[in-house]
C-alpha cells in the first residue's frame, strides 16, 4: 500500500475517453480528496483536475487518418513513457484505446504502479488471443459490457463488469413513449439522421442518409427526417457531404432530445446505436468500408456474427445492420423502406431495444464512474 497522496497517471486519447476519464476523475476525486492526477487526455480531463502532459483528442477526429499521423503518435507515446518512469505513479488509469494505451500500461507496470484498465479493449471482436496481453499488462479491468465480464475472467483476466458511463447521463425516457402505430398510419414520422461525429464518418455516409429521408419524405409526405450533429463542425460536415440542397435539416447538440421524440433512426455505428436503444427507437445501422479492406483484413480479423453492438448485447439480428456498406444508396434505401414499412417489426424492435439497453445502466443510487472508482483504489490498496 502506497503511503501519502495517491499518484495516479490516467491516459485517454478520443473524445468520448476523454468524457469517461473525467467523471472517473471526479469519482477518484470524492473518494481521495489528496490525489495527484496527470496524464494524456483532453479538455474535459483538465477541468475535471488532471494535469495533463498531453492532449491528443483533437487528433483522433482529424481529417488525414493514422498513417498520416504515425509520427505525432510514436513521439507522444515515447514522451509519456518516460514520463512514467519519472513520475512513477501509485496507479495508471487506462481508458479505451488500446493502441495507445497498451504501451503506457507497459511502461507503468514496469515503473511498479498498480493499472486498473476502464472501458476494456474490445479483444472479443477482433483479438480473443490477447486476453493474455491484456492479463499480463492490469491488475484488474473495468468492464462497460456485461458480457465482457464472463468472457474476460474465463481467459485469466481480473475484470468486473461497472455498468456503461454512457447510461451514467442518459435522461429517462419520455412517458408515453412516440407513438409508432400513428406514425405507421398517418405517416407523421420523426425520423433521427445520425451520420457521426467525425469528418471521416460524416463524409462516408451523410449524403446517402439524405437520400433515404428524401425516399422516406416521397412516401410519407408528413415525415420529419433530421440530422443530429454533436457539435458545430460535425454540421458543417454533414452540410459539406450533402452539397447545395437546401432540404437538410440539422439540429446541433441536441441528440438525446432528438432521439427521445424519434419513431425510427437510420444510425452509424457506435455508442450512439445504444442510445437509441435506451429510447426504444427501431433503426438500421450502417458502417461503410473499403471492399477491399475487409475482405484482406476485416474479415478474418473480426470474431463475432453480428458487427453493431445492439446486435452483439442481444445475441441475434434485432436490428439491420448494413455492416459493411459499401457506399450503395439504393442498398440502404431499399432496407428502410422494408422495415419501416413492417408496423410487426417496428413494435417487436422496440421491445427487444428497451431490453438489450436495461441491464447497460448501473444498480440504483449507483453510476460507472463511481463503481470504477471503487474498484481502481482498491486495486492500488486504498
């Protein structure tokens, strides 16, 4: 047990880690008012108490891709390892992004910290063979996926499952919920666009959702199709990727609020899939890729039958998921209009999306964060 101030090292390098990392912070924080905090992060970590050496949030969103990037990152994780080594942290606090982290997290445990790893690598989807890196380099791991848990200790990794820090936040559902049956009859839909947050993404798929929404308008001439943009610039993305048409509709900041009054979404994959699950909204989901990309690498790299998590938490196809897509308009249209059209699989999707979000949110009077925190002191003997 290490004795003064608790000297903790917490390393995030996206967006979303970023907001994770920070409320773990401030949950480390109620528990050992003393502690020192530093490490790699964003804005959010700052604010949230911790010294940050490095930030390379903004990287992870610019246009130019990791290629173009390799030597930003290889300098900043050779800094930050000797960084380590001289501060010699109590603990080091791992958050997602394995690409970075496994690195730190061997520099750390070299140094002699204690490392509690949050939000698990996803070795499940794409890596079950390095479950044994991953129980060489922590001494325990915070799991955001119930399943993870199981799956994680049968291969010798310490893990407990905290509940996802998404749910942390969620508001919850509107009572009564959007009526689907008088959208299905009237065709007064609301239907939520949401085509990402990075250019990249935003690129790859906005002006195929556009497409969609204008079929879905010809059908139902009352439907409301919107983007959400989390932030201003994924707006201007969305306006680039869709060109001159002035029938765009984008509402910014504001997805949750969106969400919670939508009968349907047409969704990029990611975290945002699951909250529209907490909502109950039936959606398809889609992913464009490189054809040949995942026929040389994807496809035998990936290790699960379904590709969207919804689908992974249920453990069968709730929901369509165009995973991968390779950029065909007429693909995805085609797929909203047969489900839409389905009042049977609007009304039975909804039921098992409430169900798959249900066990995401931790215990009452409980949150992630602070079920993490918990955990990560313990590890390190306070």
């Amino acid at each position: 047990m290490s004795r003064g101030p608790l000297r903790v090292f917490v390393s995030a390098a996206e967006a979303s880690g970023d907001e994770h990392a920070a409320n773990l912070i401030r949950a480390i924080r109620r528990r050992a008012e003393d502690a020192w905090i530093v490490g790699v992060g964003g804005p959010k970590m700052a604010a949230a108490g911790c010294e940050l050496l490095a930030d390379p949030t903004d990287r992870a969103s610019m246009i130019g891709g990791p290629l173009l990037q390799m030597g930003y990152w290889y300098r900043m994780v050779r800094r930050m390892q000797r960084a380590i080594r001289r501060l010699r942290p109590d603990l080091h606090v791992p958050v997602d992004s394995p690409a970075l982290n496994w690195h730190l997290a061997a520099a750390a445990k070299g140094a002699g910290a204690k490392v509690f790893y949050y939000i698990a690598p996803q070795v499940w989807a794409w890596a079950p063979w390095r479950t044994r890196k991953l129980s060489r380099l922590t001494d325990h791991v915070g799991c955001i996926l119930p399943f993870e848990q199981r799956f994680l200790r049968h291969r010798g990794v310490h893990a407990t499952y905290v509940g996802h820090p998404l749910f942390d936040t969620l508001p919850e559902r509107p009572s009564p919920p959007p009526d689907v049956a008088r959208a299905w009859a009237d065709g007064t839909w609301k239907v939520a666009l949401l085509a990402g947050s990075r250019p990249g993404e935003v690129r790859s798929h906005a002006a195929a959702f556009l497409a969609a929404a204008r079929q879905i308008r010809q059908h139902w001439g009352a439907a409301q199709c919107t983007f959400a943009a989390p932030t201003p610039a994924a707006a201007d993305a969305i306006r680039r990727a869709c060109g001159a048409d002035d029938d765009v509709d984008i509402v910014v900041g504001r997805t949750r609020q969106m969400l919670a009054a939508s009968h349907f979404a047409l969704a990029v994959s990611g975290t945002v899939t699951l909250e529209a699950a907490h909502f109950g909204v039936p959606m398809v989901i889609v992913y464009r890729a490189s054809r040949l990309g995942y026929h040389v690498v994807g496809r035998w790299l990936l290790k699960t039958p379904h590709l969207s998590l919804v689908n992974i938490l249920a453990g069968r196809r709730v929901v369509p998921e165009l995973m991968p897509w390779y950029g065909s308009r007429r693909e995805i249209c085609e797929m909203v209009a047969e489900v839409m059209d389905d009042y049977g699989w609007l009304t039975e999707a909804r039921r098992e999306l409430l169900a798959v979000a249900g066990p995401l949110r931790a215990a009452p009077h409980q949150t992630a964060s602070d079920n993490a925190a918990a955990l990560a002191l313990r590890t390190v003997g306070r």
